[in-house]
C-alpha cells in the first residue's frame, strides 16, 4: 500500500505574514543562508532583471553566488502595503519593495512589486515555504506607498 503525505493544513494570514517577514529581513541582511532557506527546492523566480525564468533554488543561488562575487550586497529593504490572499494551504503575498544595493562602491535603489507564493508542505515538519517569486518594476509615474 503506497504511503501518502498528510494533507497540509490550511496556512493563516499570521503564518504567510510571518514567513514573508523572515524572508525580507534575510534578504535586507544578505544574509545568503537564511534566505534561500525560505525557499523550496522546486521554486521558481521570474525577475524583470533576468532573460529567463530560474527553474529551481540551485539556479537563483548561483546567480545570487554571482552577485556576491562581484561585490554585490543589500543596503536596505523597505516592504509596503502588503496584501495576502489565502488559498488553503498556499497563500498569494505581494508588495511593494524599495531596495538599495552596493556593488563595487556604486548604490543603486529600485522599486519594486513583488509577488510570492507559499505553501505549507504535506511532510512531517509542515514548513511554509516560498515556492515562486515574481518582482516587476514599479512605473516611475506611480505615488510612493507608505510603510505600514
């Protein structure tokens, strides 16, 4: 007889905020660990950045091992207006972003809109993970939203 995940519990609007919260705050303290723990293995990252799609964790971490290299790290991170849509298990989080980063010397802020997706695992430990990410730039006509 096959065995089967347990069916993963719904998540709550607490749960996603939280995750999100740790994830940000990992990000804003480059913090390359912590951050990508955050993550699924099997999750995607759409960036308006990037020609193409990152098919999984591994590729987003080489291109992040990349930036380090280069000397790239995050100055600050600003997250704004969040919005959290639930979907049982998987819940939708997006909001705006204000990023500044360094590389070699030169600081760059953007704008930014992002979308991630969690979901809480069937498996033992339940863990919420992201398992997509999408960021598209904010238009420069757009009025600046205030941090809740």
């Amino acid at each position: 007889m096959p065995v089967h995940d347990p069916p993963a519990a719904h998540l709550t609007e607490a749960e996603v905020l939280a995750a999100a919260s740790s994830l940000v705050a990992a990000f804003r303290a480059t913090d390359t660990r912590a951050y990508f723990d955050s993550f699924a293995e099997d999750a995607t990252f759409v960036f308006h950045t990037e020609q193409r799609r990152l098919a999984s964790r591994a590729e987003y971490e080489e291109l992040w091992g990349a930036w380090l290299a280069d000397g790239w790290r995050v100055e600050e991170c600003l997250s704004s207006s969040p919005l959290v849509q639930m979907l049982g298990a998987t819940a939708v989080f997006t909001h705006d972003v204000r990023t500044t980063t360094t590389i070699v010397g030169t600081t760059e802020t953007t704008r930014e809109r992002e979308t991630i997706v969690f979901h809480r695992s069937g498996t033992p430990n339940r863990s919420i993970l992201a398992v997509h990410e999408h960021l598209s730039p904010i238009p420069a006509s757009a009025t600046e939203e205030s941090t809740p």
